[in-house]
C-alpha cells in the first residue's frame, strides 16, 4: 500500500483528510505531523478521530520517514509550505498542498480542481488544491467558457471552519453568530486565484467577488450571476452545465427549481449546481463542504488521480473514523518521530 503522511494534521481541513486516508481501502495511513500538538492524542483534539488511537508526530517525523513514492498531503497554514514542499519533492515524495502557496502561476505545481485539469493531476508530483472559495466559483461558472461574458458577480458564504483552527475562531464565532458578516472588501486573496483559472478557461470578464462568514460549522454556497454581452439561449446554458460535468459523480446538476443544499453535500466530496437564465445574467448556484470538496476530499481525489486509483476510492460514503467507526482489519499506520 501507498503510505500517505499529512503534515500540518492538527488543522481543521487535514484533520478531514486524516478520517478519509484512514477509511481508505489503497492507502496506508503514514505520519502525522505537527508542529504544535506533537506527542498529544490525535483523538483528544478531535474526539471523532479517536478510534485511530494515534498521537500526532513531531516536526521532521515525515522527512525521517519519507520513502520514495510516498505521498504528502500539506495541511499547514498559507506560507508555511514554500520551504517544505521542495524537500519532500527532493526526497522523491509527492505532494498536495492545502494551502494557497503554490496555486498562483508560476509555479511547479499542477492546479488541483480535477473536473478542469484531470489528465495533468493524473501525471503530476506536486498538486496545488484549490481553495474552496475558488473550487465553488468555478465549478459553477467555467461551464459557461465559450459564452460572450461581460461581467461576473459572485456572492459566496462560508462556514467559520473556513477561517481556519485557531484561538481567534472561538470569539470570531461568537461574533458571527446571528450575524452574516462580509469582508475583504477591498480584495479578498482567493480573487487572484478565481481570475487566474477563469483567464485560462478562456473567461476574461471583470469580476466582483464578496465573500462572507456564516454562522455555521462547516458548509459554502457560491451565487454567481454571470451577465453575458446578449441573452443565452436556457437550453443551451443547460446542455453546456450538462457536457462539462457529463460522467462526473461527484457534481450534481440539479433540475430546475431546485436548490443547493449545503446540508446535502456535508461530510463528502459532492458539489450541487443550479442554473438558471435570467434575461442577460445565468444564475448558477453551488454547494459544496468547505472542508470536505473545498480542500481533504478534493485532496483525496487528487491523489486517487495521482495514483491512478479509481477518482472516488474512499470517497463514495462519509468517513467511517468520522462516523466514529473504524472498519475491522483497518491498517495501522507506522509510528516515526
């Protein structure tokens, strides 16, 4: 078996990625390093995990442990990976990035969002994961890449585990709570990245991207509102939704009149999409986990891809370690550190 190391394990998306690797039936469930919770019970920090009966390794366990082949996934916070990432390559390891370090051109890294760039993940060493902001944009709107646009309003929530675990997340809750709160006004630092992917699909519009903080644990909901330079025929709008994502299991095209559902996609790599036209503007709606589809389940996808498994081994049914069931016979992993 491929043995999976995850660096950064005490965050809130590599601690997603840790209860899909263990429930995995092609992969071995490697190191777990972090930086600020070594030798602590893995379970003690999250409580669905402690039927793994692990601790999380100290700094350096991975590059002690490395093998060639191995795969990393890098769930530490943005910056944190640009010094890393080059070592566990050289040590002839792969690699997927959770965070936003090596998503912008140039860069060494293949562009992790699989229903666009299949074929260079599935012969890539290095991927970049998208951000979830970015994964539920252009899900909903690079179907329409052929169409004359002329401007691109998005508006999109996120759960608070978006902003990441740590201390201030606790009071920033409390703070959202009964609240709708939005910010980077100004420039949010997913827009780079939406812009860049968008550009390259061939989508060069002006866009207005407003994300915001939701009161919930875990969850986002892109509306985008694409105004096209005349009005699109609705047949058309669907049949393209509807060639994009042909084959794809894992993104739903809802019938009309039917809405997201973030509820519906918790706890898995699923995306739901709606679209509809409105005179000049095609409203397309897309749900997703920012934990699971935004980053770990995408990540999961990426390596299945990698190692050229069927994309969604492991990703068919919800985590077993986050349903607190640990399958019998389940592998344990090797300690290092």
């Amino acid at each position: 078996m491929t043995r999976v190391h995850v660096w950064g394990a005490s965050g809130y998306g590599a601690s997603e990625a840790i209860a899909f690797l263990s429930a995995h039936p092609l992969v071995e469930l490697g190191v777990l390093e972090s930086a600020s919770l070594g030798g602590e019970p893995v379970g003690l920090h999250f409580p669905r995990l402690r039927r793994l009966e692990r601790s999380f390794d100290w700094p350096g366990a991975i590059l002690s442990a490395l093998e060639p082949d191995d795969i990393v996934i890098m769930g530490g916070a943005h910056g944190s990976a640009k010094a890393l990432a080059p070592k566990f390559l050289e040590a002839g390891a792969r690699v997927i990035d959770l965070s936003e370090d090596f998503r912008l051109a140039p860069t060494r890294a293949v562009y992790g969002l699989p229903e666009r760039y299949k074929a260079q993940i599935a012969g890539a060493r290095f991927v970049a994961n998208p951000g979830c902001y970015p994964t539920a944009t252009l899900l909903a709107v690079l179907p329409l890449a052929g169409f004359e646009v002329a401007q691109i309003i998005v508006d999109a929530k996120s759960g608070i585990t978006g902003a990441g675990r740590k201390p201030s997340v606790r009071a920033l809750y409390a703070e959202v709570a009964g609240d709708i709160h939005a910010y980077g006004l100004e420039g949010h630092r997913h827009e780079g990245e939406i812009a860049q992917e968008l550009n390259a699909a061939g989508i060069d519009a002006p866009l207005v991207f407003t994300p915001h903080v939701v009161p919930l644990a875990r969850g986002m909901l892109a509306d985008a509102y694409v105004v096209m330079r005349s009005a699109p025929d609705a047949s058309a709008v669907r049949a393209a939704y509807a060639r994009f994502y042909a084959g794809n299991r894992s993104v739903r095209l809802l019938d009309e009149g039917v809405s997201p559902s973030v509820a519906a996609v918790a706890y898995t790599n699923d995306a739901e999409i709606a679209v509809s036209v409105h005179g000049t503007v095609v409203r397309s709606i897309c749900a997703i986990d920012n934990l699971g589809k935004g980053a770990a389940t995408q990540a999961v996808m990426n390596m299945n891809l990698m190692l050229g498994f069927p994309e969604e081994t492991g990703l068919i049914a919800r985590p077993l370690a986050a349903l607190g069931v640990l399958r019998p016979g389940a592998p344990t992993a090797r300690r290092s550190g």
